[in-house]
C-alpha cells in the first residue's frame, strides 16, 4: 500500500458547532502531529459552493472549520504542505462509475443552474450549480494525493474536500456522496503505479456502503470499516465480509467516541 489514508468525519449540525471549531482541532493536530511527518493537504474553495445550505448537515462550514483549524496551528508549521485539488479526469471517474452516472449528475447540474435551484438525487442528497466542479475537484483532489506519495513527494496526505464519497456505489449517488472518491484514487495508484494491494481504512459514524459495494468483488482492495452498527444505512455487520474475504467490519455501538476508536 503506497498511501495511508485516514477520513476525519466532523459533526457540525448547528447544534454541535462548538464540536468543529474546538474539538477538531484538538484531533486534527493530534493526530498530523503523531503520524506524520511531510503530509500534502489538499482542497479548493470550489468544494464549498456545492449543496451550500446552512442547516445541510454535510455544510461548507465543515470544510472551512477544518481548513481554518489546520492553517491557524502552529505546531503543525513546517510538518504539512497546502495544495489545489485539480479537477479529476474522466478516464478516472469511469473505473468505478460508468458513463450513464456521470452523465446523469452532469444533466442534473445543468437542470439546477437554471434559475439556481437545488436538485434532489434522494431524500439526503441533492446537487447545485457548483456541485459537477465541487464533485470533480473532490475526487481530482484524492487522485492528487495518491500521485504525491507514489512520486515520494510527500509521506502521506489528507484531503478536505467535498462532496464526501463512501456512500455512493457505481450505479447510485446517496448519502450526500456524489462520487466514490476514495476507490476513484485506489484505482488510479493502481493503474497508474501498479500497485499491487491497496488498503482503505473507512473511520465514520456511518458505515460506508457505497464503498464496499464498489469493492466488494476487488480480490486485490481491501475495505475496513469501524462505524455505528446499527445505524444508517443499515449495512456494515461482521458478517459482510466480501467476494474474496476483503472486506472487514468493526460495527461499534453508539457509546464510542472518536478517540475511543484510536485503540481499535
């Protein structure tokens, strides 16, 4: 495996906003400041334009704070370099999606920059007229990333971006996910420097099915997820365990804490 790559999910509903300006960054530097040593940020304002609802519990203000909070730390001066997600590649997109799904969300793109509305995809997950850029940065910025550590020009790298990605399989974009950025960038380490195995650790209140679907027949990608069992969307027992025994399930119960799952 070439990248370590860890998700930082922040609750910042605006009833818990003291948890994102406080509590993450407590985390955050925790965690840059005993794992790495050159680690390669990346992330785009264009992220925030997408699905920019105030009271969306996947908001802009997640990314922000995160961003805000990582610049504003000293400690981690010198120990991390920023970067612009690129917009991905289509030839990326299409290993895990085909045509017709980006298709489909180009066409509800258009259809919401019409007037400026917003489109529903389902109950959770809706688009805006930035949500195509937004999306493609997302997933460009996990390419990117990838390419920094197998090119040795960074140790590892973390990405704040949005939309997020676990829960959209390759037929269906769910769970504010629009693309499956994670395995659009195990993928791409794979084609692009032959990397034979690649490990994605998934660290979530929810667990990632969008991911696991994707990977589910992938012999050579292994999924592990620690999550809240039961909980939305309803998937990740121990006993989903993959086409080839790939994939491993840590459900957790609702008393866990973030940094109670550091000793998993």
């Amino acid at each position: 495996m070439c990248a370590y790559v860890k998700k930082v999910a922040l609750d910042s509903s605006p009833c818990r906003r003291r948890f994102v300006t406080r509590e993450s960054r407590s985390l955050l530097s925790r965690y840059f400041l005993s794992r790495c040593f050159s680690t390669a940020i990346f992330s785009h304002n264009d992220c925030i334009t997408h699905n920019d609802q105030i009271m969306h519990p996947e908001c802009a203000q997640r990314m922000i704070e995160s961003i805000s909070a990582l610049k504003s730390c000293r400690e981690l001066d010198g120990k991390v370099t920023f970067h612009q997600a690129p917009i991905v590649e289509d030839e990326a997109i299409l290993r895990v999606h085909p045509l017709s799904h980006l298709q489909y969300l180009e066409a509800l793109v258009e259809k919401a920059k019409v007037g400026n509305t917003t489109q529903s995809i389902d109950d959770d997950t809706s688009v805006t007229k930035g949500s195509m850029t937004a999306a493609r940065r997302a997933a460009g910025g996990v390419v990117s990333a990838v390419d920094k550590v197998c090119q040795k020009e960074a140790k590892n790298a973390f990405c704040c971006i949005r939309p997020p990605g676990h829960h959209a399989n390759a037929l269906t974009s769910m769970g504010f996910c629009l693309f499956n950025n994670v395995v659009i960038g195990a993928k791409h380490a794979r084609k692009k420097f032959g990397i034979n195995k690649v490990a994605i650790l998934d660290w979530d209140v929810h667990h990632g099915n969008g991911t696991q679907d994707v990977v589910w027949d992938e012999k050579d990608i292994a999924f592990v997820s620690l999550h809240q069992y039961p909980f939305y969307p309803g998937t990740g027992s121990n006993t989903e365990c993959g086409a080839h025994g790939n994939i491993l399930n840590l459900p957790l119960p609702g008393t866990y804490f973030s940094l109670d799952t550091i000793d998993i």
